[in-house]
C-alpha cells in the first residue's frame, strides 16, 4: 500500500511510485466524472426505464401493443405512461436524497453544482432534468437538439449543454460527499 505523502510502498521499497489519478478541478477537491462513467450510468438509467416500462406493460396486460399498429398514435403512449411515471418517481427519489440518478448510483458519480456544493432537487429534477429530457420528445428536432446536448461533453469541461445551463456538474461521489441532502441537513450550505 502506497503512503499518500511519497508515493511508494512501505513493504517494497524497489516498487515504483503509485499515484492517484484524476482530473481535479483548480482549487477544489472535486474530482470529474469521466466521460465513459457518464455514458454507463446513462445507459443503466436507460434499461432501468426499459425494465420497469416491460413489466408496467406486462401487468397491465398491454405487451401485444408493442407489436401491433395502433390506429393512433398516442393511443400507443398511453401505455407507456404509467412506467414512465413510476421511473420518473424513483430516478426523483433518488436524485432527492443522493443527486444521483439509478445510473449514477451505481457508477458512483453524483451531481453537484459548479462550486462543489449540493444541487437541490428543483434544480437537478425540473431543471436539468427536465431540459435534457422534454426537448427530445419533439420529433426531428427534439432528437437534433438532444445529440447537441450531449456532444457538448467532449469539450474540457465535460458539461453536457444541460449542466452548463443549471450550473451544474457530474462529479465522483467519493470527491463531493458533502454534496448530499444528508449532509445539507447536516449544517453543509445547500443553495438553489
């Protein structure tokens, strides 16, 4: 085990240094949540939306709906409705408690706003959340505006479009532990 003031292991002193390695932000203990660890998290909240809309369609008997044309098109939605509702009120939990989503979670990475300090719910759900996602439901250019959105990731920032406009930033959780509701409740300033 590598001491953190050197760098190298007590126990074999020809072994070569260790580091940690990370991309810390100026002045901050902040750590960024790579790119990569973004798209998995995103991809677990995507089969979690998956998951729970195949088993709200499968109770509610409407699995055939999947397959068939439906005269209507929002006739289709509405069976979806209720999964997305019962996603919307988890991913909402969890953002709540944690300003994690399922995804973010288990990637361990979290939100928090551009000081380092806790995102609240308004801000991270009706905000941020609400900008990445509604846009997208406009046909053609709800799906040009959300490819935008997320390209911007690519820049050294690694802010989405959605974090640049609700001042916020995906970060690892080990790095922004006071960044919790837990820890807001706890005396750590929480702003808006």
């Amino acid at each position: 085990m590598a001491t953190p003031e050197t760098g190298t292991d007590p126990h074999n002193p020809f072994a070569p240094p260790q580091a940690v390695v990370g991309d810390r932000l100026e002045g901050s203990a902040l750590v960024l949540a790579g790119r990569g660890e973004r798209f998995a998290a995103a991809f677990v909240d995507g089969m979690v939306v998956f998951g729970i809309t195949l088993v709200t369609m499968a109770l509610f008997g409407a699995m055939s709906h999947l397959t068939t044309p439906e005269p209507n098109v929002l006739d289709r939605y509405k069976w979806f409705a209720p999964a997305w509702a019962l996603t919307a009120a988890i991913q909402a939990w969890c953002l709540y408690t944690s300003s994690q989503t399922v995804g973010k979670k288990l990637l361990k990475i979290r939100v928090v706003r551009q000081d380092g300090s806790h995102a609240t719910f308004m801000r991270l759900f009706f905000g941020r959340g609400a900008f990445a996602t509604v846009p997208g439901l406009v046909p053609v250019l709800g799906a040009l505006f959300s490819f935008i959105d997320v390209v911007l990731i690519f820049r050294s920032s690694r802010q989405c479009l959605h974090d640049q406009v609700f001042d916020t930033l995906v970060v690892t959780a080990a790095s922004s532990t006071h960044a919790t509701l837990a820890a807001g409740r706890a005396g750590a300033p929480a702003t808006a």
